[in-house]
C-alpha cells in the first residue's frame, strides 16, 4: 500500500513538473527572444533568426542618442515622473480610506464600502471618453498633469486588500495610544503605518506599475503631442508603418528597458507584496 501510495503520489508530481515546465517555457521565450534580439547587430530592421548572428549594444546606444524623430529619454522621463507622482499620491490615498472604513464607524459606512467595491467592478475604459472630454474642459489635455490626475483621482476605491490588512492589526494599539493623547491623525502616521510595511510595499507596487505600464488612457489624452507621451505610447510608435523599419531594433531596447524597473521593484520587494496580498486577503 504504502509503496503504490508513493508510487502514484511520484507519477502525480512528474506529470504536474511537466506541466509546470512546459507552461513556464511557453512565458520565458518571449521575454527571452525580447532579450536577445534587442542586442542584435544583424543587417535589416526586423530579425530574421531565432539568435542573432553578431551582437551589440548600438540598438541601446542609439535608442538614447537618435532622438532626432522619436525621443525615447524624453518619454521616458515623462513616465517616471507620472508614475512617481501618481504612485506618491495613490499610496497616501488608498492607505488613509482603508485605514477610515478600517478603524472609524460612521453613519453610511457599510454602504460607502459596498457603493465603492461595485464602482470597481467597472471597467475603466468605459469612462476614458468622458474624462477625455472633461480635461478638455479644463484645458488639460495633452499634459502630464492631466495623466497624474487621472491615475491617481480615483485610486482609494482600490481600498479593499489594504482595509483587510489593517483590520488584522488589534484596535487595542489605538486605544491606548487614545488613553496616552494621541489623535487619530498620530495614530495613522506614527502606529499603523510603522506596522504595515507589507501593505505599503504592496499598494506602492501597484500604484507604479499602473502609470508605467499603461497605454490605452494614455494614448486618448496626449493625441499627438508627441514631447508629452509616455514609454508604452512612444514604443507603439516605433512599431508603427512610418518608423518600423528604422526604429524596430530599438523598440526591442526600449521594452527591455521599461521592464528593468518594475522587475528590480519586484526583486526587492516580492516578500512584503506576498505577504501584503496575504494578510490583506482577511475579510473585515
């Protein structure tokens, strides 16, 4: 018995490592042809084998020095400096509404928590025209404050994981910090926050990799306003019929550097953004 149990408890595993390996070949070769061929110094604009025959960091080099027709360290300046603000102004958001649906008891607050989880259900693009028409209203079309505002205006109805953190935090911290003077103000800032590293890391990630990473909303608002576009939309013009041929190889540069980031955030930070995701799962 116990050698059949070990015997199918043995294929079972071989079968799933098989799966698994089969799956994560399938993910991997993407990024890594990405990779390789962004280091190609092969002749023509689009790769003709599966590993370049010669390599060289030209593409790279000329992808920060040919800005002549498409500015790539423009644009990529455009969107760290959206995605810092956005991030900096979305975490503050999202942790002061889940730490007031967490802690306070108000009139309403069960149906501003239901009204806001159903509001999330929607998916954004349904509103982009509206805001579209709404910045161009207020003239704001066009412009990196524009992106900012729009990324992060509506990010505390993302309040959910992080009001399930600090619901596992005992309330009795808030008390007696109460007992001692403090204000709920200090209780936030010097208490709850100090305690909620995962949770920070966490919202701080997301908030990120929202604006770096975004085109479709980007690309409404700035038009043709070429200074003022972003990585996602710069790349999407570099693949585009007028500039293919001699942009392509530098497109693939180009992705390789938008994911450098994010990646080096992740490395760094995989551990507090499991267990924020973890922790913040408790129902509250």
């Amino acid at each position: 018995m116990i050698k059949s149990y070990k015997l199918r408890r043995g294929l079972a595993n071989t079968f799933i490592y098989i799966i698994l390996s089969i799956l994560g070949i399938i993910w991997v070769s993407p990024l890594a042809y990405l990779v390789i061929q962004s280091f190609s110094g092969d002749k023509g604009s689009v790769p003709q084998h599966l590993f370049p025959e010669t390599f060289t960091f030209d593409n790279y080099i000329k992808l920060f020095t040919n800005t002549e027709m498409l500015n790539f360290p423009r644009w990529y300046l455009n969107t760290f400096v959206v995605a810092i603000f956005s991030c900096v102004i979305s975490t503050i958001s999202v942790l002061m509404v889940a730490y007031a649906f967490s802690r306070l008891r108000f009139k309403s607050r069960k149906k501003f928590i239901n009204i806001g989880m159903i509001l999330g259900m929607f998916p954004g693009f349904m509103t982009m025209i509206a805001i579209y028409y709404l910045l161009k209203a207020m003239g704001l079309t066009q412009t990196l404050v524009a992106l900012v505002i729009c990324y992060s205006a509506g990010a505390g109805l993302g309040f959910q994981i992080s009001k399930g953190f600090f619901d596992t935090i005992p309330r009795a911290l808030d008390e007696a910090a109460t007992i001692d003077g403090a204000t709920r103000n200090q209780i936030f800032w010097k208490i709850i926050l100090p305690m909620s590293k995962p949770i920070v890391v966490y919202t701080v990630l997301t908030a990120f990799i929202g604006p770096w990473t975004d085109f479709i909303l980007a690309k409404i608002i700035m038009g043709d306003a070429r200074d003022n576009y972003t990585v996602a939309i710069g790349l999407q013009l570099m693949t585009s019929n007028d500039f293919r041929n001699d942009y392509f190889k530098q497109f693939l540069s180009g992705s390789v550097l938008v994911a450098v980031p994010v990646t080096i955030l992740f490395l760094k930070m995989q551990t507090y953004y499991v267990e924020g995701v973890t922790a913040g799962g408790v129902k509250g």
